[in-house]
C-alpha cells in the first residue's frame, strides 16, 4: 500500500462541453449546440456535482481552476461569476490561485472579457491555431485571422496579463514560412505563454475518416526546430513537450497534471484523480459523457471507477512527469505515488544504459533521445 506523507495539491476541472461546431480534427468530449445553450441548468448540476467530491478533499484549498472544452467562452460571465463564488463558498481558494478559461475568439468581444475577467478568471488560453485564413477554414475554425489578433488586443484591454495563445503546426499543405508567420505574430502580442504543438491525427475524427495532405516527416521536424529556436530567440522557456513560457509564468493546472498531483472533475465527461493520505488509496473518477445524460439526473456519476494500484501509479506518474522538460526530483515522485523510490530503480538503470534517461543530483530527466523518443522511454515503466 503506498505510503503517502503529505497532502497532494488539488486543482478542479470545469468542463463546458459545447462548441458553435465540431472542429474536423478535434477528439475532445465537445458537442455542436443545435438547441437553446441550456446554461442555468447546466451551472446548477455543475454545483451539485462538486459538492459530492467535498468529503475527498480534506482541509485543501484549491491551486487551480480551468474551465476547458468544448468551448467555455459560450457561458456570461454571469454563469462565471457564480460557478467560482459558489464554489468559494464551500472550498478555499489558495492566495495564489490561478483560474483559466479557454475562449474561442470567434465567440468574444470586449463585453465578453471584461465580463470574464470581473467574474474573477486571472488567466485566458484562447484557441488560435493559426492566423491564416485558408488554414482556419480547413481546420474547421469558426473565426478568421482578423477575429483573432482583435480578440487578443482586447483581452489585454480587459486587464488580463496572463494569456496563453493556443497555436498548431504542420497543418494540412503548411509551409515552413507559413509556421513561422504564425509565431512571430502571436510573439508579437508578447503573450506570458504559448501552447504550440503540431496536429495530429486522431481515431473518431472527421480527418481519420477524411485525412488531408499533411507536410511529411521531414518538413514537420523542421518546423519544430526552426520554431522552438525562434521561441528561444525571445525568450520563452521550453517547459514541457508543448508549453513555452516567459519569466517562468508556467501553467500552474497543467503542472499540476504533470507533476502527478490531485484534481477534481466536474462536467460532462471530466474525469479526476483523488489521493486519500489516511488509507494510501488513490481513486481515478470519471464522469459520464454526453451533456444530455449528464443532465439526466437519473444517469450521472459520483463514485470512483477505478482504484490505482502500484503499477498503475508508477505508469502514470512517468507518463506525465517525463513530459517535463527539465525532469523531476526523485522526491516527487515518492510524495506523489506514495512509493520509493528504489521500486523503480532497475527501470531507471535500463533506461539510462539505453541513453533514454539522465539522473543528475537526484534530478530525473529525458535526454535529448529520450524526448525524440518519449513513447518509447514511457513503456519502459508499463506493467
């Protein structure tokens, strides 16, 4: 049983789970809405959701809060306002708790972000993907070029000085000067952080069943060179496979998933992983799906559905952390699983000798073929 000696931080995940429509390449649990936005209804199960985890977070108070999805940015700022007010009212919101919300920027205006940042989110991720037309179109994106970089100047407008810009590359018939525009033009709003990451093709997406013309192997590695050095050109830290960050304004709830700590889930289809120090059980909780049964009161779910056990707990510790790019202490990973650290000491060595891993004072890290090479270095720790 997995000896736990101190609390696990512990974020809450808001899930919203609707869009104005289905993005060709998207795999996320988000739904186009067809009828009226059931929006009040909606806030109230969210609420009586959260008051069912209460008796598993103990005496924490939140680090983090996201509303993801889906597109969340559909909801007032009303909604917002009482989700975070209700919610404060039953937990402890840390001094420095960072709140997220992600917004489409075909579905914002100054209103809308005022609105947010009134209602108390501290920090925007707004979908962007890219600046040029004829690729938002072919991704499906209900927002232009133009919608984009206004949306960005006005959430600066409304005071939020925390903003991630969500950019891909290697999109269908993308140039390597084309991936780079990209950058520089999101650089030059200075954004305190970028999600940039390349496209990908995923099971149960209209471009698996319709694939488009992607730029090959090649050509997509020298778009992630050509960018990560531009990145590094204005100062943006590399911090995990797809974050870049300035002055080390890190995401506090995506570091949270990678350093293996706790989180709640609530919304359709949110899942989340509880610690409980007294008995060393660690219990995944997911919830159903669909927005329509989730709101079915007679359908959703409050109890855990899986309960992790030591190799369970080994497996996913690594399969997050060594997203890292500059590794974790040995530390961590005995606070976060509960385990020593010499259960895993023979998979270290093989993935050392095989030079997948370097341990430098107790720091564990990928080497520069381990990140090449990441799926390949996380099985080592699979069963």
């Amino acid at each position: 049983m997995p000896i736990f000696t101190k609390p696990l931080p512990i974020s809450l995940y808001v899930h919203i789970p609707w869009c104005i429509s289905k993005c060709p390449y998207c795999d996320f649990n988000s739904h186009a809405v067809k009828d009226n936005l059931p929006e009040t209804l909606y806030v109230d199960t969210l609420l009586n959701e959260f008051l069912h985890y209460l008796p598993y977070v103990g005496n924490r108070s939140l680090v983090s809060i996201f509303f993801g999805g889906g597109t969340p940015s559909l909801f007032s700022g009303a909604s917002i306002k009482r989700i975070l007010t209700t919610l404060n009212e039953y937990i402890d919101f840390d001094s420095t708790i960072e709140i997220t919300l992600e917004a489409n920027p075909g579905t914002t205006d100054q209103a809308r972000f005022n609105d947010f940042r009134e209602a108390g989110i501290n920090r925007l991720s707004l979908g962007v993907q890219s600046f040029h037309n004829d690729k938002l179109k072919r991704l499906g994106r209900i927002h232009e070029g133009s919608h984009a970089l206004k949306a960005i100047a006005q959430a600066k407008e409304a005071g939020f000085e925390q903003i991630n810009i969500d950019l891909m590359y290697a999109l269908p018939n993308q140039t390597l000067t084309e991936t780079l525009q990209d950058l520089e033009t999101a650089l030059a709003f200075k954004p305190s952080h970028l999600s940039w990451y390349q496209l990908t093709i995923e099971p149960n997406t209209l471009f698996y069943k319709q694939r488009p013309t992607l730029p090959n192997d090649e050509l997509s590695w020298e778009m992630q060179l050509a960018g990560q050095s531009l990145l590094l050109e204005h100062a943006y830290q590399q911090y995990e496979v797809s974050a870049y960050a300035q002055n080390n304004q890190f995401c506090k709830h995506n570091l949270n998933y990678w350093e293996f700590g706790d989180y709640i889930g609530i919304g359709a289809g949110a899942h989340g992983k509880i610690t409980q120090l007294d008995t060393g059980i660690v219990e995944r909780f997911a919830q159903i799906r669909h927005p329509k049964d989730y709101l079915n009161t007679s359908k959703r779910r409050f109890t855990p559905q899986t309960t992790l056990l030591k190799n369970d707990l080994i497996f996913e510790f690594m399969l997050n952390a060594l997203r890292l790019t500059n590794g974790f202490r040995g530390q961590l990973f005995e606070e976060r699983t509960g385990l020593s650290l010499e259960t895993i000491q023979p998979i270290l060595k093989t993935a050392k000798r095989q030079g997948l891993l370097i341990e430098n004072e107790n720091i564990i890290c990928p080497s520069l073929q381990g990140k090449q090479f990441l799926n390949n270095l996380i099985s080592h720790f699979l069963n």
